[in-house]
C-alpha cells in the first residue's frame, strides 16, 4: 500500500512541477476533495481550475521548490515545502494527501504566500 502511495504522490509531484494540469488531474476521482484556504472543492472542474492558477500564475514550471519534510504512512502523505517563483515567495507550503486505488481522494493544501512585486 506504501508503494502505491509513493507511486501517486511522485506522479503528482512530477506533473505539478511541469505545470501538466492533465497529468496532475489523473490523481484524482470524480469524488475527490480538496481542502484549500479558499473552501473545499467537491468535483474535478474545481480541482482542475486550482491546478491551472496555480501551476499557470503562482507556481509555473521552474519555480524553484524545496521539499522540507515527507512523510508517508499507509495511504496518507504529509509534505512541508518552501517555493519560490518570479511572481510568488511560498514561506511555508503544507499538503496532506489520502490515495487509495492507485488516486487521491482527499488533498488538503495550505501555504503562507507573499506577492513580489
């Protein structure tokens, strides 16, 4: 079960990277929820248009990212990061993931953010 968690969460990890919304979308279900400081997100149409903003505005590929922490247990993953892009300073980014079957059904994210001017 361990391995499969990996698998995903590095799939994931991979596609936010490259800014691939479609790869990134595979993740997860019809019924997968994420958690976000904007309120939750109950269906894919709005998890899509997460990833588009944040791959496309906030975090596009090569943004420099710094994992700081990563712990797996079961089909849960905890992650701590730090990033940094031309247009965003992530202080401290926070995301906690529940993959069963090979997807993500539920993805909690919460970063403290600071524009650049």
């Amino acid at each position: 079960m361990t391995q499969s968690t990996l698998d995903v969460l590095s799939h994931h990890m991979t596609c936010v990277a490259q800014s691939d919304v479609e790869g990134i979308m595979e993740d997860y279900t019809d019924s997968s929820i994420l958690f976000s400081p904007d309120g939750v997100l109950e269906d894919k149409a709005a998890i899509r248009q997460f990833f588009v903003t944040l791959t496309g505005t906030m975090m596009p590929a090569g943004t420099n990212f710094v994992s700081v922490r990563q712990d797996v247990r079961g089909d849960t993953a905890f992650l701590l990061w730090q990033a940094e892009s031309p247009a965003m300073k992530f202080h401290l980014g926070s995301e906690t993931l529940v993959i069963r079957d090979g997807k993500i059904v539920t993805h909690s994210f919460g970063a403290a953010i600071t524009r650049k001017n």
